[in-house]
C-alpha cells in the first residue's frame, strides 16, 4: 500500500473515532503523525515536531486568555446589558441583538461554542416568555457565532489565515471574514422574516429588561451540567452564569474600571494587530497580562478556561498535515482532483465534503484538514485561491446548526422547560439537513463560478 493511500486511510479513521467516540481529534492526529511518520515513513521525532505550528498555538493560547479574563470581569455581561438597553420597546430587534452580540463575541477571539454557551440561555429564555420562535431564536445564536468567527483575531480566522500564509497562494483575511459575516446575516434575515420575526408584538423596555435579568439568574438545562460533545473532545463549558460565569452586575468605579480597560485592550488588539501587522498571539497575550495586572481577582481561573481542547485540535491536525506533505499525500489528493477535469465540479465537491463531515465533527478540523489538501490545485490557478477558501470556510462553519456539532447541541440544550425537546430536536435536524444541502451550493455559485474572488 502507498504512503498517500495509507495516510488517508488514517485520516479517515481518526475523523469516524473522533466522531463516534468522545475522544479529541487533535490527540488522534499526533498519533496518527507518529504512526504515519516515524513508523512508515522512516522520519525523526524531531522532523514530525518541525511541523508543529508554534505561531498558531501561541495566537489561540493568547486570544481565549484574553476572552476568558473580559469574561471574568463582567466584560461580556457589560456588552450584553448595553446591547439589550439600545433596544427599547422594539422586540423584533431582540433576535438581531442576540445574533450581534454573538458575533461581537466571537469576533474578538472567542470560541463559537463559547459564545453560544453564554448567549443561548438568555435567547431562548426571552423567546419562551414573549412568544417568539425558538428554532429562529437559537439559529440566529448560532449564525450570529459563525458571522464573527473568520474576524483576523478569531480562532477560525486565525487558523484559516495561518495556513494559507504558509503558502504562495494569493490571501485576503478581509475577504474571508466579510463572507462568512454577509453570507451568515443572509441566511439569519431569510429565517427572520420566515419564521415570523416580523411580526412580533411589541412590548415595554423594562418589561424586557427584567426578563433578561430573570434569564441571568435561571440556569439553564445546559448551565447546571457539563455536557459531552463528540468529535471535539470539548467538555470544558460547563456550569455558568450563562451571561457572565457567575460575575454579578457590576455597580462601582472600581468594578467597572476593568472593564474599560478591557473595552480599550480589545480596541488595541484590533489596531496595533490589524492596522501594523503585529503578530496576533503576542499582543492579545500581552494586553491579557495587562488585564490580569489591572485586575489579579479576574485572571483567577482564566488559565483554565483557555480553550485547551481547541489548541490540541488545531496544533495536532497541522502537525499530521505536514506530515501529510512528507508522504506525497497533498499532490496526490491533488493530482487526483485535477483527474476529474472540471475545476468547478471538484471545487464544489470539497465544499460538499467539509460541510457533510463538520454536520458531525470538528469544523476546524475539517477546516485544518481540507485546506492544505486543496492547496496544490488551486495553485494550478484554475480556480479563484480566494474565492475557494471563502466558500470553504462558509461551507465548513454553517453546518454546526447540527444538533450532533457542539453549537446545536448547545442550542438544544438550552430549550425552555416547557418546549418539547423532541419536536425542537427535529427541527433543527431538518433545518440542518436544509443547510448541508443548500449551503454549500450556494457559497459555491456566488464565491466560485463568477470568479470575481
């Protein structure tokens, strides 16, 4: 058997273990690297960890430090309150808020499931009182995550940018984010409108207001027990306050000063990383540390709740894609997609392929995964490089509507009490189905035939 043929085999069987079993696809990768690298194909330790993606472990390690402290000192809280009092007596903006505040969040380096997890509970808690639409409620949560997630500072946007930077293709992290932003907004204005969003009484401010607070103080389904996801090996959200992890309202100066200066820490991170190309990792580690100086209670746990299962995924899965690269795999995917001789047909086959297996798995592994395996053909310039990437970022990233990805089970988790579980269960099944279905084709047909990207 060749090393090509061998390695995807191997790579087949970590995403079905990943998938059927709790386990972390990014430790199936090491030893999947091992196997395939020293045990095949004759290569050193030392070659298999030259393929470890230090930059990238170091820009996922600072961006969810830097979450995780503005989460403790009642940062993200602050942000909710404010965006639920721009509101008013306007209630058919209460999905719009939920789907921007999500993505505020995840614009700024946290995790899409992090963000649904604090998001959720108050969403659907609101939905339940006020008679608004569950499945459109918990679907905007989640597009809302997506729209924000390919930002440069976010995890998927970092770990799209930083593979294709190690290539000679053509990039454009603007393009990337303001596609999955626009396309996200897209399908949340199509389900708002469809699921009766416009027609949404309207109701009082404070009425909403002491809805929220309620919300805040009642503890979800999902908020009073840890919940096993499967492909990702996640684990690590478990009980919470679901708007701010137990952090109360803040009332005094010496509260909120940690606050502002978090507020002024994001913005830093945004111009000195973005605007002079600073590296990601060291400024949001640095204005962290910052943080955790200005405000030494807040930092307390914040170590724990960096995303460590994420940065075993990623820095696992690109550690296995360089070796990968040694066994001849990436030009032999490639040469074999180039076989089919219709560039259009074999770019919406891998946008078809990374939406089918993050419905189930990691997006990011998919995302890790499918990208360098693309790379040689669209160096071969048949196809627009951004215009791919693009779609295969949508693709990969709106499918965890899924009620088997860690942001639909999330979701589901946190339906109100009174709403049949089962009924809601097969609605977003069916909504996901459509999404898996149409989704792709979509991206395809507006990032990839025209060619404009």
């Amino acid at each position: 058997m060749s090393a090509p043929v061998l390695s995807i085999l191997i790579l087949v069987a970590m995403f079905i273990l990943a998938t059927v079993l709790p386990l972390n696809m990014g430790a199936l990768a090491f030893v999947g690297a091992f196997l395939l690298g020293f045990v095949f194909l004759g290569m050193t330790t030392e070659e298999i960890l030259a393929n470890f993606p230090g930059g990238l472990f170091l820009t996922i390690v600072g961006v969810t430090y830097l979450f995780a402290i503005a989460q403790n000192n009642g940062t993200i809280d602050l942000l909710v309150r404010g965006a639920v009092k721009l509101v008013g007596n306007r209630v058919a903006l209460i999905p719009w808020i939920m789907f921007a505040v999500t993505a505020v969040i995840t614009a700024v380096g946290a995790l899409s499931p992090a963000a649904v997890a604090i998001v959720a509970p108050i969403a659907l808690g609101f939905a339940a009182k006020n008679k608004i639409n569950p499945l459109m409620m918990g679907m905007m949560v989640i597009h809302g995550a997506q729209a924000g997630g390919f930002s440069p500072i976010a995890v998927y946007g970092v770990t799209v940018n930083g593979i294709i930077a190690e290539t000679d293709l053509e990039s454009s992290p603007f393009a990337v984010f303001m596609s999955s932003l626009l396309f996200n907004t897209l399908i949340a204005l199509i389900l708002f409108f469809v699921l009766g969003g416009s027609r949404l009484r309207r109701t009082t401010a404070g009425a909403f207001a002491e809805q929220v607070a309620q919300a805040r103080m009642n503890l979800s389904v999902a908020g009073r027990a840890d919940v096993a996801f499967k492909g990702t090996g996640s684990g690590i959200y478990g009980p919470r306050d679901p708007a701010g992890d137990g952090i109360t309202a803040t009332k005094t100066r010496s509260e909120t000063f940690p606050q502002i200066v978090t507020i002024a820490g994001l913005i830093t991170l945004a111009v000195v990383a973005l605007g002079f190309k600073v590296d990601v990792g060291f400024v949001s580690i640095t204005i962290a540390m910052v943080l955790a100086l200005v405000s030494p209670q807040a930092q307390k746990g914040a170590v724990n709740k960096i995303s460590w299962t994420t940065v075993l995924l990623i820095c696992g899965m690109l550690t296995f894609v360089g070796v990968l690269q040694e066994a001849g795999t990436i030009e032999y995917v490639s040469d074999g997609v180039a076989g089919l001789g219709m560039p259009l047909l074999a770019a919406l086959l891998i946008c078809y392929i990374g939406a089918v297996v993050s419905a189930f798995a990691s997006s990011t592994a998919i995302l890790a995964a499918l990208i360098p395996l693309a790379v040689p053909f669209l160096a071969s310039g048949e196809i627009g490089a951004v215009g791919l990437i693009c779609a295969l970022a949508v693709s990969s990233t709106i499918v965890d509507v899924s009620p088997f990805s860690t942001n639909g089970a999330l979701v589901l988790a946190n339906a109100p009490e009174e709403l049949d579980k089962d009924r809601f269960y097969k609605q977003i099944l069916a909504y996901s189905g459509i999404v898996v279905v149409v989704g792709p084709l979509v991206a395809w047909l507006v990032m990839v035939v025209p060619g404009w990207l």
